[in-house]
C-alpha cells in the first residue's frame, strides 16, 4: 500500500506538471513548485515539511548553480558584443576553405556555445552561413545543419553553458569529468548529426540565403589566438583541477594541490575569465565601464529564467528524496532490471516531446534521476554519463512547442515540413547518438 501511495504521489506531481505547462501554459518554475507540492501533498507530508523541503531544495541547488550561470552568461555576452564569435567562424572558414566550410560550421557551432547562449550564439553566425551559400550556390542546409549541431550539442553536452551544469549539480558529478566525457561524445555526434546528415539533407531541400542587405561591423574583432585562449582558459582549469584531484599529475604537495583546487573551481575559473574578457575584449576594444556594465547586466536577463528553473528542479529532487518515492523508484527499476541510464535518457527525452524546453526537460529528469543514484556506487565517469544521458534526452525531437523550432526555420527561410525534416530530424539524431556513445563509455570504460 506504502510503495502504491508514493507511486500514485509521483505519477500525480508529473501530472500536474504537464497539465498547468502544456495546458494552461504557466511557467515552468511555478508548475515545478506546484508539482512538488503537490507530491508531498499526497506523500503525506506536512505543511512544514513541504516547505522545508521547498527550502532546502531550493537553496541547496542554487548556491553553485547561481554563481556559475551568472558568471557565465555575463562572459559570454562580453565575447558577444565584442564580435567574439564572428572571429572564430571567420577564421574557421578560412581555414578550412569553401569545400570543407561544413566542418568549419560544426567546430565554430561547438565552440561558440561554450560561453553564448545557444539561440544567441546561431543569430550571430546566420550572416556567416548566408554569405558562404552565396558564394557556393548550394543549399544553405549544407552550412546550416553543421553549425546547428555543433551549437545544440555543447549547449547540451558540456559546461560552463547552463544545462549540463544544472543537472550536474543536481545528481552529483564533477564538473571536470562532465567536460570530458560531454566532449568524448559530442565528436561522433556532431560528425553524424551535423556533417553526415547536413550533406544528405541538403541533397533534400534547396534553400537559398536571403536577399543581401547592407551592413556594418559593429567594432573590429578581436584576434582568434586570444578569443580561443580565453574561452578555453576556464576549461583548462576547471580540468587541471579534476585531474590533479585523482592523483594523476602526481603532485603531492599540499599548498599546490589547494591552489591548484582554488583557481580551478567553477566559480573562480569563470571569475579569471570574466577579468580576461572583459579587458581584452572590453577595455582593450574601446569599450566604456559603462557600456561593459550595461552588456554584463543585460546577459544576466536569460539567465535568471535558468536559475530560477533549475533551482525549482532541485525542489522537486528534494520532495522525492524526503518522501521516499526516490528509493522506491530505484527499487523498483533495479528489481525490473532497467538501467538507469535507460531511464534518464527516457525520462529527459519524454518531458522534451510533451513539453518541449530542453531546459526543463534536463531539470525535471535530473530531478527523477538523482534520488534512484542515493545509494547507487558509481564513479566520478558514471556519473558524468549520467548527465550526459539525461542531455542527449533533452535534446531529442524539438517541434512546435520548442522555441528553437520556430527560430530555425525562421531564420533559414524554411516551411514547418522543411524544419521537421532537417531541424528536428537533427536534433533526433543528435540525442540517438549521443545515448549510444555514452552508453559505450559508461558500460566499457
């Protein structure tokens, strides 16, 4: 009766969810609120301690998540302003050359998305992917599937962007070991998702650029060795740190090992970065502290909705923890014999079908999943594919209840057919082979 009540409990927050999300379109961190209510409702708990649970929930979550997702957002809407991204996709396609402008598109998707908003980051570099189909004739399928995919995958797969650090968070894993495994799969991903599927695509469907309009630079770009370096340097540290932390550099010395744990923490490696940025890309570049003030408060704006959110994800984590339904439901799974990396890709990929912000959908299967690892034994690399997993879900079959569907084929001039069969597909792709590749890594390595 026990097991069937907390059962019922969790099926009817879940409800509840959907229902005042899709039906009666509130926002998500008000229906995430009101679902773990509602489960400690019909758990049995008291008004205390459903708001004690909310409390601790909350609080719990949001003291890294916060920091993190500010610090980030405010450095990449520095690189932003300053023509950062431009830089890279410029210097990528020079590179690389017309014929193989596809791989340009993926790594310049792959790296920009590191420090810039996904939607933010593909409004940058439309121009980009404009100029190369009219250069070539081809359709701009062709350039654009590849810098989707590279956008989408480390929006997903690898912090400092908000999701993976979100539900990082949330079960448990180590950052450093997030970066890693988030890039060991998004490779064959992105090669997949984005060139071999952007090449057949746009075999498909011709689509042409828009009709060129005049424009101007906003300021001088920066120079690509120090874009790179310094979107790379909170990375280096964040995994300078995790390794030292293994014993693997064989440093023994303790003074070093705390600096080494000092400056490689997610907060002070985005603080470093953020000081970087802002002199070489603000300071030097002739901006005012005033127009620096104004880019990193205006950053700030999309990352509120992100903290809040994940924060009522780690809400909902707590109610299942504290009623027991987490334990009851990692029971159950392991009695059935399913694996909860299973159940972590399923859980994220349903919630983005029903309801369609891949956001959400992390955070809600974070918080479904992170009760059922309690008591589970699992490394540092297990968890990290946790993650992943519950990423690759998320990211799966975006539609026209996800946001992203509507910039796309907006942007690249597309019907709705069109972006079902290019876009979604892609993102499809995406979250297939991005489980297959981490399951690999979880089982075998």
């Amino acid at each position: 009766m026990i097991e069937t009540h907390l059962l019922f409990a969790v099926l009817g927050g879940i409800a509840v969810l959907l229902f005042l999300i899709l039906k009666l379109r509130i926002n998500a961190f008000i229906a995430l609120l009101i679902g773990s209510i509602t489960v400690g409702l019909i758990a049995g708990l008291d008004a205390n301690q459903i708001i004690k649970t909310v409390q601790d929930g909350m609080g719990s979550t949001l003291g890294f998540v916060a920091t993190v997702v500010g610090l980030g957002a405010m450095f990449g809407g520095i690189l932003e302003a300053s023509g950062g991204a431009k830089t890279i996709a410029d210097f990528m396609v020079s590179k690389f050359g017309l014929k193989k402008a596809p791989s340009a598109m993926v790594i310049s998707g792959f790296l920009i998305a590191i420090p810039v908003f996904f939607d933010v980051a593909f409004i940058i570099l439309v121009p980009m992917i404009y100029a190369l189909q009219r250069k070539t004739g081809k359709s701009l399928l062709l350039y654009a599937i590849p810098l989707l995919a590279g956008l989408a995958i480390t929006h997903a797969f690898i912090p400092p962007t908000p999701g993976p650090i979100a539900v990082a968070d949330i079960v448990g894993a180590d950052l450093g070991w997030v970066i890693l495994v988030g890039f060991l799969t998004g490779i064959p991903t992105a090669l997949i998702a984005g060139l071999l599927f952007g090449r057949y695509i746009s075999k498909k469907i011709f689509v042409e650029a828009p009709k060129l309009v005049d424009s101007v630079e906003p300021t001088i770009l920066p120079p690509i060795g120090q874009t790179l370096l310094i979107i790379a340097f909170p990375i280096i540290l964040i995994l300078l740190n995790t390794i030292a932390s293994t014993g693997a550099l064989g440093i023994t010395n303790k003074t070093v090992l705390n600096g080494i744990a000092l400056v490689g923490h997610p907060f002070s490696a985005l603080i470093i970065a953020n000081i970087l940025a802002w002199y070489f890309f603000g300071i030097r570049k002739g901006f005012t502290k005033q127009q620096l003030f104004d880019i990193t408060s205006k950053s700030l704006a999309p990352a509120g909705t992100i903290i809040l959110l994940t924060g009522a994800g780690g809400v909902f984590k707590q109610v299942l923890t504290n009623t027991g339904a987490g334990e009851l439901l990692a029971t159950s799974l392991s009695n059935a014999g399913f694996p909860v990396l299973a159940f972590a890709f399923i859980s994220a990929a349903i919630v983005r079908i029903v309801q369609g912000s891949s956001t959400v959908a992390m955070i809600t299967a974070a918080g479904l999943v992170s009760p059922l690892l309690i008591n589970a034994v699992l490394s540092p690399v297990e968890l990290a594919c946790m993650v992943i997993a519950i990423a690759s879900g998320a990211s799966i079959f975006s539609h026209v209840n996800d946001s992203g569907f509507w910039l796309v084929g907006q942007y690249l001039g597309i019907t709705e057919k069109q972006t079902f069969k290019s876009w979604t597909m892609m993102t499809t792709i995406l979250a297939f082979v991005g489980i297959f590749t981490v399951s690999i890594l979880y089982f075998f390595v």
